[in-house]
C-alpha cells in the first residue's frame, strides 16, 4: 500500500515538475516573432529600451500561455522624440498559436494575429504574421517571417541566423525589411546577443541600423525578461 501511494505520488508531482524545467525564452531583443508559445498559465515580463538618434522608447510585453500552443500578449510603447513629451504610443493585444512542429526540413510554424490601437495616428490597427524556424544543429537555426503592418498596407519580412554557443548564450544576426507599394523598401539589419542568467531571467542587447539609405538611422536596444 506504502509502495503504491508512493508511485501515486511520483506520478502526480510530474506535471509540476516539468512547469518548473520551463527556460525562458523571449520575442526580443530582435525583429523576429518566434515560434515558441509559453506553456499554459505561465506568465512572462518582457522589457526593453530603444535609443536611437532622435528618439527613445520604452518596450513593454506581458505574455500569459492560455493553453497548449497558445498565448497572449499585452504590448504598448512609451516613447520621446527630440524635445516632446512622453506619450504612449500603441497598446496592442497579439495572439500566437503554434500551428506545425518540425519535421526534418519542414519548419516549425506559429501564426501571430494582432489587433491594437495607435494614439499617434488614433487608429485601431489589425495585423499579422507568419513564423517560421528550422534547426540546423545543436547551436545553429534559422528564423523567418512573413506579415503585415500599418493594417495590412505594408509587407514585413525577417531573416535571421542564430548560434548558441552555450546553453545560455544566443547571437544572431538579422535582416529585416518593410515593403509598401507606394514607396520605397526599407532595408535594414540588426545583430545582437542574449544571455540567460538563470532559467527564469534573461538580458539581452542588440544594434542595428538602415541599409541602402542615406540615413543610417543607428539604434540601441537592451532590455530583461522574467518568466514567472
């Protein structure tokens, strides 16, 4: 009897066990959505800073796993350019649902549905995203976007390699890219790093800058995320 309820209880405490294996993983520092949804009622804080020549803004994300492969997201940006005041630029809610696991040379794939209000331009503003990743090897991947901005009049794309040099240790360089059919692509790149402090917490710093433009439009992010 001592044996069995022994057993019983083994059993009983996996699920808990697992929760408290989750790492964190995050949807910053760069342009790229990722594929990984958290697992039910998880909740992760995720914010950084953004410095740029003109402007500095104030990144803030709440993500909260709903179910399995599901999860929602609260975002919104405070910002401040040249001599204005502080203002809130957006407040957005984003839904990501993982749709296919990978299988060999088939990418894992989630779909991204966002819906959200700009104060700047006082409209509300639905968009969405597909993402898509593929492992190379135990240290390399491959990250990739497809969606839309500005309620679907601009195309986005990302590209971007990742290497894992150590388990808590992410690079990645990045191409990412607007395209509108009444003005011309914006092109740009982007390459930073992310260290895990532990598998609940996480910094990370990332720079980049336009490309094929007369301005270089440099930028500055770093931020930290939690996992609860």
């Amino acid at each position: 009897m001592k044996q069995l309820f022994f057993i019983i209880l083994i059993i009983s405490s996996i699920p808990i066990l697992a929760q408290d294996l989750d790492e964190i993983n995050t949807d910053r520092p760069d342009q790229s959505e990722g594929v990984y949804t958290l697992s039910p009622k998880k909740l992760q804080f995720e914010n950084g800073f953004t410095f740029a020549e003109n402007s500095f803004a104030d990144n803030l994300m709440l993500r909260y796993g709903l179910w399995q492969g599901t999860e929602v997201r609260f975002s919104t940006d405070i910002s401040k350019i040249k001599s204005e005041k502080w203002q809130v630029d957006n407040l957005f809610v984003s839904v990501k649902q993982h749709l296919l696991s990978e299988n060999e040379w088939i990418p894992s794939i989630t779909l991204v549905g966002y819906g959200g209000y700009d104060f700047r331009d006082k409209t509300f503003k639905p968009d969405v995203c597909l993402a898509f990743e593929n492992t190379l090897s135990e240290q390399f991947l491959l990250a990739y976007n497809i969606g839309t901005a500005e309620k679907f009049q601009n195309l986005t794309t990302t590209f971007q390699v990742g290497y894992a040099p150590l388990k808590e240790v992410y690079l990645f360089v990045e191409y990412f890219a607007v395209f509108n059919a009444e003005t011309l692509p914006s092109h740009n790149i982007d390459t930073g790093v992310l260290y895990m402090l532990n598998p609940k917490f996480q910094i990370d710093v990332a720079f980049g800058r336009a490309l094929f433009s007369s301005s270089a439009d440099f930028f500055v992010t770093t931020g930290f995320s939690y996992l609860f």
